[in-house]
C-alpha cells in the first residue's frame, strides 16, 4: 500500500490531493502553476506534500494544457487535407451568426489558414463506394505540396488534419494518406477524421480534426516532458490524465489523440461533485465551479453525469467529442465591474486576472471586481485570505467602490451589493440554462460549490434559482484535483449509420453493437483496467426531418424488434420532456449508435473528522464582525475556523466559515450542519426561483 494522488493543473495554482492507502488520510498541496513548463508546478506540488516518490502507487493529472492552447490560440500550424473541391468549408462554417442583427459581429476565425487547406483528388460516394480513386500520383502530388507548407514553419510546429468524404463510412483513402505521409515524413502528427469524429456532418468532424491537430505537437511534448521529469525525479508509479468525458487515459493514449482532454481541468471538479453528492445521499445536483475568472457549472440527474457529444471551443468553432456537458461563464472573484453604454452596471467577462488582480490586492489594479465588493461587504477576511499568503487592502477597494459608485448614485455597500447580486444572477443564469432550458426544475436539485469563491456566492445563486440545499465539499480549492483521484478509465465507440425506425436492421446493429463493446474492452484492458468494464449504450435519434438528434440510452442485451420499440418509445418521452411535445406515429431516424465502457475500481472513503478533543456539535465561542446582507444591513456575524468544527456541528446564519483555500458564507435564515467527513451542508429551506 501507498499513495495515490490527484493533480489539478490550473491556469494560476497547480492543486494536489493524495490518499495514503495504509492510513485512510489525506495529503494536500497547492503550489503555483507554470504554464511555460507544467510538469514542473506538478514536480514541485509533489515535493511539497511530503510524499516520497516511493511511497505513491498511481498519479491521475487534470490538465488544461489543450485547453489553453485552443483558448490562447498557441497551438500548431496546421494542414488541412480534405476532398479536392472542399478546401473552403472551415471558412464557410454552418453559415449561420451568434448575434442575427449586428452589424459589428465577427465569425470566428478557424485554426487553420485558408492557404493551408490542400484538395486531395479523390471522392467516396454516401455508402462509402469509391467515385474517383486515390491514385499513387494523387497521394505524390499532395505530399509535395505538404512539404512545401511545412518549410514554411518552425521544426515540430505543424501537424496535418485529414477529413475526406464519407471517411467514416469507409475510411480506406484517409489510412492510406496517413502511411504515405508517415513514411515520408515519419516525425509529422497526423489526425484522421474518422478516428477522432466518426460521424456524419462533414463541418463538425473536419473542425474535430483540425483542433486535435492544432494541440497535438503540444500534447506531445507535455507527455514527453513528463516522461522524463518523472524518470528524473525516481518516480515510477504508473500516471494517467483526465479526459473531456470524466474518465482517465493513459498518457501514449491522451498524446494520440489530445482533443479527447479539451476538458480535462474541468471534469476533475464535477467527478467530485457527483461523489459528494452520492455521499449526502442526492441523486440531483447542480455543480458550481467558481474561480477567480471564470465559472463552470455542470448536471447529475438520477445520479448520473449529464455528457454531450459536442463542445465549441468558441462559437460556431465545434469539438465532436465525447464531454462532461457543461457551461461556462465569465464570473469570478477576478470579474470586473463595469458601466455600459447604457448606465447599466455589468460584471464581466472581463477578469483581473492574477495580474494585477483586484484593487484590494494591492498590486496596480484599479478597477472594482467582485473580490473587492465581497471584502467592502465584510465577508472575506483582510488577514487571512488564501490562509494568510496575501493581505487585503479595505481601503483600495473602498476608494474604487466610491469611484464606481459616484457614477451610479450609490454608496459604496450599495454598489458592492450590487456587484455581487449581478455576478450571482450571471451564474444563476447558466443554472438555468442547463437545466430549465431542458426541460428541468431546478428547485429539484442540490447545489455541490467548491472552488475558491464558489462556497462563497452559493447561498445567493441557490435562492435564485429556489435551491433547497447548497454542499460544500472539504478542501473546495482542491476538488477538482480530488475528482482527479477518483476518476475511472473510460473509453467510447461510434458507428454512424442512418435507419429509418420502419427500416431497422437489428441483426446488423447487434453486430456493430458488440463489435463496439469487444473494442471497448480490449482499450480498457490496454489501459490496466483488469475487471468486468460497465458498459452503457445508447442511440442519437431525431424525428424525420429534423436537424439535431437526441442520445436515448438502450438496455443491455440483443437488439431485437422489440428491444428497439422500446428504444424508440423512450425517445418520444425524452422529447416531450425537453421540449414539451412528442408526435406518436413519426418517423424517426436512428443516426449513430454509441457504446461507452468505464472500468470502475472502489472509490476511496473519506477519512472521518477527528474528535480535536470536543463533543460532538461543540465548536466553543467565535469572534464576530459587520458582514452586510441583502435585506438585513450590517449584521454581527461569527466567524468560524472549518479545522475547528467538529462532527455534528450546527448552526443557523448569519455565520462565516474560513479556511485557506475558500471561505463560506451562510446568510440569515439558512442553516449549516457539519457531517462526519466535515462536509459542510446548508439548508435553505423550501424557496420559489427569482426567475
């Protein structure tokens, strides 16, 4: 027995959480990041716990090394090799507009130049028959003027993205471009459509490519950093990074194909969120990621994680991918607040950031974030914000908070209310958007929030929403890194294919099925996952005509007539769920059938709080200051230590909870119990939604 560890490699801290398997207890760390070399904040947060590089078992990294790459358009040159006569459709897009009415909007611009995008004379019709053959001098020609591009470029700075027509289909042209390419040039990455997207709509699974080439060379050098540094550094135990879907894959693997971790950093905090919600006893929880720029919030529904098949890195730019379904927004403790054109006041998108951070830091910002109005509102506290490591300024934030006030009208407690109250209604709204936009009621669900200004804005968010109950995890600015621990592999298949529901051909989809499930377990077995995998499947279904399908799950066993009926039927309910109709007797069309495996291995137990030498339920006496609440005024309100509440702690708000990595606020009439793991749980009460 040894240590296992989860890391969390964010864009400011690099976050670590490690159980020692002989003991039950946790280790934890927190170190800066260093995005020009991330290996090395993942080193050094090692170094910090105190774990001997002996003593660990397994290592399971969050990145968002992918992720920033896209976002900072960092990545690599890439060639875009698709059918001669389409080199124009990542310009093209899908032809429609994020904003329909203004003038000034600009369409993303693509991670590929248009004089990058080579035709390869070649064609496949829709049922994958060849229309025009890919000839040996076809393969030459293109490989010349491969070579002509590259040299344009740095060594190791450009990668090829292949999307051929009808590839997944029959994906014969793309292999074979692939070994010519490869054997003239043996050090180029290349990405073929049909392996990271096998799906129809051509647009999407060019895009796919296109951004797994563009991350690709990065990926690569992270992993073979990482190879080395951990060689280096004596450590031995095998390591995996996250992936988009939730699930972990071994480093050769997440290098093959590095858009399956455009989500990596995010999934890490709703795999814990969904394990404390199951240790509360809730089937329905909402997640709230809030950090210092930006907010994710993500679904568990009947105890299950909400996925989707498609994430945009940016608007109209898609990633077919299997992903956690999330949405995330521009609200932080970093957001700025601002005045529009209108007199309206705004918070956000706009961040501080790190540097120079907000006014209270001290550090050359100068305009009001929401940090700033949370210490002029008393609720952070000036000496011991991140345990102490920075002092607060009150009076930088006060003088900025008049500034922004004197063009308002209002006193400077009015305006941090109001900074605060928009950034709660910001992220209220994304809430909504995930759940009452599908169809569901919020007020059925619990609110899991960690990172470190999420337990913080918790209490606001969920009265707006009519939340009943807010959880906050222990050690909430190192949650993600704790759904890195816990994380199991995970692996999915497609095969897209077109049914109409009066023309299925079962025996046809049982074989795809389990020819799907038979890979799916050979990748788990390759990863070092050595049991029985849970294997889900389901169906992208849509009525006939219709432009966008739905995943309805499919039970396990042989696709018969009836077992598809059955499929079927639940199609029309989730549609009148989501949508608030279903048309009986349509035509629906069965367009890809999808299988995911996930090698489960038993979740850690959370070491139980010790005594500290209390009864249970007593925390003793607590200091006390002016905390201002909305309706309320300044309040007197006790401040208490988390490491001094024991077991069985309760009480009612107003009442502050500190510790280094976040602080909570429980506002009056909301009442806080401590269980015996010492995570912390609000009830609100039944509550209407401010909608």
């Amino acid at each position: 027995m040894g240590v296992r560890l989860g890391i969390d490699t964010g864009g400011t801290f690099t976050d670590l959480i490690g159980l020692d398997e002989a003991t039950n207890q946790l280790v934890v760390a927190k170190t800066p990041s260093t995005p020009n070399r991330p290996i090395d904040a993942v080193l050094a947060v090692i170094a910090q716990s105190g774990v001997p590089t002996d003593a660990l078992t397994a290592l399971s990294i969050g990145t968002t090394v992918a992720t920033n790459a896209l976002l900072q358009r960092r990545g690599a040159n890439v060639l875009y090799l698709t059918t001669a006569g389409f080199e124009d459709i990542p310009h093209i897009q899908r032809m429609n507009r994020k904003h329909h009415f203004s003038l000034r909007w600009t369409k993303p611009k693509p991670l590929v130049e248009r004089r990058n995008c080579l035709g390869v004379a070649e064609r496949l019709d829709f049922h994958g028959r060849v229309v025009h053959p890919l000839t040996e001098t076809a393969l030459a020609e293109v490989a010349d003027r491969v070579a002509a591009r590259r040299a344009d470029y740095p060594a190791g700075d450009v990668a090829v993205a292949v999307c051929l027509l009808f590839s997944y289909v029959n994906p014969d042209h793309e292999l074979r471009l692939r070994d010519f390419l490869a054997e003239r040039f043996p050090d180029l990455p290349v990405t073929l459509s049909h392996q990271v997207a096998p799906i129809w709509r051509e647009y999407e699974r060019g895009s796919t490519a296109i951004a797994d080439g563009y991350v690709k060379p990065i990926m690569q050098r992270y992993v073979g950093d990482a190879v080395a540094a951990f060689a280096a550094a004596g450590i031995t135990a095998p390591w995996s990074l996250m992936k988009s879907n939730g699930g972990k894959t071994t480093a050769a693997a997440a290098a093959a194909e590095p858009i399956k971790l455009l989500l990596s950093g995010l999934a890490g905090g709703i795999i814990a969120g969904h394990s404390f919600g199951r240790l509360a006893g809730l089937e329905n929880v909402v997640t709230l990621d809030m950090g210092g720029t930006s907010c994710d919030v993500g679904l568990i529904r009947d105890g299950k994680i909400a996925h989707s098949t498609t994430y945009e890195i940016e608007w109209g730019l898609p990633v077919a991918a299997p992903t956690i379904d999330l949405t995330t927004i521009g609200a932080g403790g970093g957001s700025i607040a601002w005045i529009d054109k209108g007199g309206l006041l705004r918070v956000g998108p706009q961040s501080a950031s790190a540097d120079p951070g907000p006014v209270c830091y001290g550090a050359g910002g100068e305009e009001v974030t929401v940090t700033d109005a949370n210490l002029v509102l008393g609720r952070l506290n000036r000496a011991y914000f991140l345990g102490g490591q920075i002092a607060l300024d009150p009076a930088r934030a006060e003088a900025a908070l008049d500034r922004l006030g004197g063009r308002l009208g209002l006193d400077r407690v009015a305006v941090a209310q109001a900074v605060v109250d928009i950034a709660n209604e910001n992220m209220a709204n994304a809430i909504r958007v995930l759940s009452i936009d599908r169809g569901l009621d919020p007020r059925e669900y619990a609110l899991v929030a960690f990172g470190g200004a999420g337990p913080l804005h918790a209490g606001g968010i969920a009265e707006k929403v009519g939340m009943g109950r807010v959880v906050v995890p222990p050690y909430p600015g190192l949650t993600s890194a704790f759904g890195a621990l816990i994380a199991d592999p995970k692996v999915s298949r497609v095969w897209s294919k077109h049914f109409r529901s009066d023309a299925v051909d079962a025996p046809t989809v049982d074989r795809h099925f389990r020819e799907m499930v038979t890979g799916v377990v050979a990748e788990l077995r390759a990863e070092g996952f050595a049991g029985e995998p849970e294997i889900e499947r389901s169906v992208s279904m849509r009525y006939w005509g219709q432009n966008y399908e739905q995943d309805v799950p499919m039970a396990p066993g042989t696709v018969t007539p009836a077992l598809l009926e059955r499929t079927l039927a639940e199609f029309h309910r989730l549609h009148e769920r989501f949508y608030g109709y279903s048309i009986a007797g349509e035509v629906i069309e069965l367009i890809r059938f999808n299988v995911t495996g996930t090698g489960r291995t038993p979740p850690p137990s959370l070491p139980a709080l010790p005594a500290n030498g209390r009864v249970a339920g007593d925390a003793g006496p607590a200091p006390t200051r002016l905390v201002s609440f909305p309706g309320h005024g300044p309040i007197e309100t006790p401040i208490r230590r988390r490491d001094d509440l024991p077991a069985g702690f309760a009480a009612s708000g107003p009442l502050i909870v500190e510790e280094v990595s976040s602080t909570t606020l429980v506002h009056p009439s909301h009442r806080l119990a401590v269980d015996r793991f010492g995570v912390l749980t609000i009830d609100l009460g039944r509550r209407e939604a401010q909608l």
